[in-house]
C-alpha cells in the first residue's frame, strides 16, 4: 500500500497525514497535494437535507505569518480556542511556512498566533494539541531531524498557554519507533499515541506512551499490516482504562493493496496488548474508519469511503464488547454531503463534517441519531468566505460547535489550487 493515505481515502485533509501529503515545504502556502475526493454521485439521495444551522466565521487565516490550513480539532481552554495550521507562519519549510499554534476566543477576538514552528530540529506542520494541568502538549507530523526522506519523522512538544517556553520533548525517529504522529490523549501523565507509519514501507505504524514529565517514549505496538491493521491515522481514546482507536488500511481482504483490509476498529491494554474488534469489509459496510467516540457501551465513529453507492461514506457503531458493528448512516452524495471525517456525541447526536458535497459542493456540517441513524445536514459550505472542506472535527462549547475549514474564506494571499476554492482557511461557529 502507498503511505500516502490520500490515494486510499481520496482526500488528504488530516494533518496526520501532512507527511504523506507532501510534507512541509511544497513551496507553496497551500498545501498542492490536497485532492478532493472525486465528485459524489448527484442522482442516488432520497430527499433534500435541510440546512438550519447559523454559521459565524471567527478568523479567516492569512497566510504567511498568520499562519494557513489549519488542522487537528479546536481545544477549548476556558473560553479560549487553541489550535495549529499546517502552514504559514514563516518563510521556512521551502517557502510554505513550517506551520503555527494559535489561539482566539469564542468571540472571534484576540486572534493571537502563539508560535511559528521552524521546521528542522523544531518541528514542522503541527497536528493538534491537548492541556495537560496548564500546559500545552502537541506533535509535529515532520521535522524534528533528518530522518524520514530528509524532512524529519515529527515531535511531540510542549508550551505554556501563551505559546512561552516551548520545548520539543520527543523527536521520532522512524524506523525504531514510528513516524508522523497524531494527536494525542493524557491519562494521568502519560500521554498516548498514534503513528501513521515509519521510515520505510514495511512499517505500518504504532502505538506510543510516553511520560509528560520526563519525555521517556515507549513503543506499545507495532502495527504488522495485516489482519491486525495497518496506518493509524488518529489517536486512539480511552475509556475505563482501556485503549480504542482504528487503523485505515489492513484488517483483511479487499480494498485493494499489497497489505489488504479496508481498516479496523480496535482495543489494546494501556501496555500495549492490541485485539481487533471490527474489520471494515468494503463496499455498502464502509471502508477506512476515521476517529472514534464512546457512547454508552459502544464505539462511533465514520467512514471516509464505502457505504452507499456512490462510496461516499458512512456513520457506524461497534460494540465495545462483542464487536458487533452496524451501519447507522450511508451517506448519498450530492446534497447530502460526502467522505465524512470525525464525530462527537453531543446528548445522543453525532455531530460531524463531510469534506464534500452539500448544496455549495464545498462540505458539510452533518447530525446522525445515535439510536435511530437519522441524519440531517446541519450547514452547507459555499467555498466564499464561509470556507470550505471542513476536515478536521468539530468541537462543542456550550451548545455551539466550532471547527476549521482547509481552504476558503475568501482571501487571495494563499496561492490558489486549481478545483479548490480561494482562501487559507477558517476558524467557524455553528449553532445548530
């Protein structure tokens, strides 16, 4: 299978997959090897979603050294957004900019970047952040030192809420320990992780702890490609002391590549003891998960392709302990968007974007029922300055939800893609 995920989910929007999407330093301010998935059928939808929801644009990025393409979810520290782009913020990283950690309130207000990354030994186009007791820990999907093709295998790095003392804690180094890492979640002090894959093509990514305190990383798991899954592009979750995450790529047969499988669903102990709960099959079951969610027993989550016919997708469930799995939602295309990304529980609805489709083509905001699979789009971007392919999840504070968009906005200074609409990308609201 090709590392880079964008030939097997048809979209590169995660900023995991930075790395196998051109890395940080195109010499471009926007990412040229972002691909929309190709175009979702129009014909197959049943009816038209309704479009309720009142979307507020917060902060169109700038590019340069404000920063473009923002990535990862949007962390919510007392009424404070903090979130990275993958670009922008300097002249570095062959021209891109090695990418940024910024912040802005719930308003809208007091836009701030907070750090420019620097590429190299620093670390370049972040991923996302957490708060671990005050302090912001987060990783790089590249740099960090020469490994990795040359563009460095990524970190995980630490910084005080006002972007002061930041520190890069662990640099990976690819073959030995994984590359490209995803966010991460703390469980009492450690941090646990995900890597998207290694330093030569055999490696098909692990699972990693690591000390906040002292910077000590362990390897818990070697993905080995097969039926145990292959290219983790998410971190996992945590749920009673246990470990629940997906892999893109393995599981099983089908989806074509030289490691099949249409990706997993699995659970491993905090040391590192893995257990495939579900294998995607394809077709109308769904194909390469994205992140996941628990709620009440059970673990949710989407898929970027599969489902209906047009492989626009789907919403899924997977008991936690039996592994049955049940398609809630197949997705349509069109209308009804397409190729959606990650989801949160929010009293029982799954709130979550498609980076296509909808009435502009230019993505969706979607709710499914966790019990019923209804679905309803919630908002359809245009691609002007409301944005466009929504990719990176979303984030709910108070009943709101609040998210980034890839691209649009509405400015001109990020260089324009061909297919894609202008702008560097947006920090958005959503009452829905």
């Amino acid at each position: 299978m090709d590392r880079s995920l964008a030939k097997v989910i048809g979209a590169c929007f995660s900023a995991a997959l930075v790395a196998a999407c051109g890395g940080a330093g195109n010499g471009n301010s926007t990412p040229t090897s972002f691909a929309p998935p190709p175009a979702a059928s129009q014909r197959s939808f049943a009816r038209q979603p309704s479009t309720s929801g009142a979307e507020q644009i917060l902060y169109p990025f700038k590019g340069g050294k404000d920063g473009a393409n923002p990535a990862a979810v949007l962390l919510d520290v007392t009424g404070a957004l903090y979130g990275t782009t993958v670009y922008g913020g300097g002249s570095g990283c062959a021209g891109s900019g090695c990418g940024t950690l910024f912040m802005v309130d719930l308003s809208g207000k007091g836009y701030r970047v907070l750090y420019r990354f620097k590429g190299g030994a620093d670390g370049a186009s972040p991923v996302g952040v957490i708060d671990v007791n005050g302090v912001l820990y987060g990783t790089t999907s590249a740099g960090g030192g020469s490994g990795c093709g040359g563009g460095g295998c990524g970190t995980v790095f630490k910084a005080g809420p006002s972007g002061k003392g930041y520190r890069v804690v662990y640099r990976f180094k690819g073959s030995t320990d994984g590359a490209s890492p995803d966010s991460m979640i703390d469980v009492n002090g450690t941090l646990y992780g995900a890597t998207h894959g290694g330093d030569v093509p055999s490696d098909f990514g692990t699972l990693f702890a690591m000390n906040s305190s002292t910077g000590a990383e362990s390897v818990l798991y070697n993905f080995t490609g097969g039926a145990d899954g292959a290219y983790p592009a998410y971190g996992p979750i945590e749920v009673n002391g246990t470990l629940y995450g997906t892999t893109t790529a393995g599981g099983g047969s089908g989806c074509g590549s030289s490691k099949p499988g249409c990706g997993t669903v699995f659970t491993a102990s905090m040391s590192g003891a893995e257990r495939v709960l579900y294998s995607f099959k394809g077709g109308a079951d769904g194909a390469f998960p994205y992140s996941v969610v628990d709620v009440s027993g059970a673990i949710y989550g989407a898929t970027n392709n599969g489902g209906a016919s047009c492989n626009c997708g789907t919403v899924f469930k997977v008991n936690r302990s039996t592994g049955a799995e049940k398609v809630l939602y197949r997705f349509k295309g069109g209308a009804d968007g397409g190729y959606p990304t990650s989801s949160i529980d929010v009293g029982g609805e799954l709130y979550g974007a498609t980076t296509t489709g909808g009435a502009g083509g230019d993505g969706t905001v979607y709710a499914v029922n966790s019990v019923t699979g209804a679905e309803s789009v919630l908002y359809s971007f245009n691609g002007g300055s409301d944005g466009a392919y929504p990719g990176n999840g979303l984030t709910n504070v108070s009943s709101a939800l609040y998210g980034t968009t890839v691209v649009g906005g509405g400015g001109t200074a990020c260089k324009p893609i061909s297919g894609f609409p202008k702008g560097c990308g947006t920090v958005f609201k959503l009452v829905p």
